[in-house]
C-alpha cells in the first residue's frame, strides 16, 4: 500500500498530493463531491481542513477519506 506523505487543498476543489515513493499529482474532485460524506466537502473552509491520517490516508475531520491505491493509480498513470 501507498503512503501519502503530503497534501495541499488547491483552489477549485483540488489537492496537490505527494507519495512517499515520489509520485506526485494534482486530483481535481469538484465532480466527486457528493453523498452524505463528501457533500460537506463543498464548504471550501472544510475542504482546507484536509490532512493525512496514521496510515498515510487522505482524510478530513468530517470522517470523509480518500483510498491511497486510487489516488496512487490516478497519479502514475497520468505520469505515464
């Protein structure tokens, strides 16, 4: 499994995401942000909220997470 070593919420409901092997991306989840997890999310002031748990799990305090092997696949394949 991936760890996610860093995150930085961008403008437009993005982050900017580093892994600890070094891949490295921006994901664009303003279309993703829907259901009663991630529907919160569209407050931009919770969106900022965003960090990285234990496990190395993109995570906000609302208990909306990201898996890291999707944003891991997402990112090396479009370095490919």
């Amino acid at each position: 499994m991936w760890r996610v070593v860093s995150v930085k919420p961008l403008p437009g409901y993005r982050l900017r995401v580093s892994f600890s092997d070094g891949v490295q991306g921006e994901v664009d989840l303003s279309g993703r942000l829907f259901g009663p997890v991630f529907e919160p999310l569209k407050d931009p002031g919770l969106f900022e909220q965003v960090g990285i748990d234990e496990f190395g799990v993109v995570c906000w305090p609302n208990g909306a997470d990201l898996a890291p092997d999707a944003l891991y696949e997402t990112l090396a394949g479009a370095a490919r």
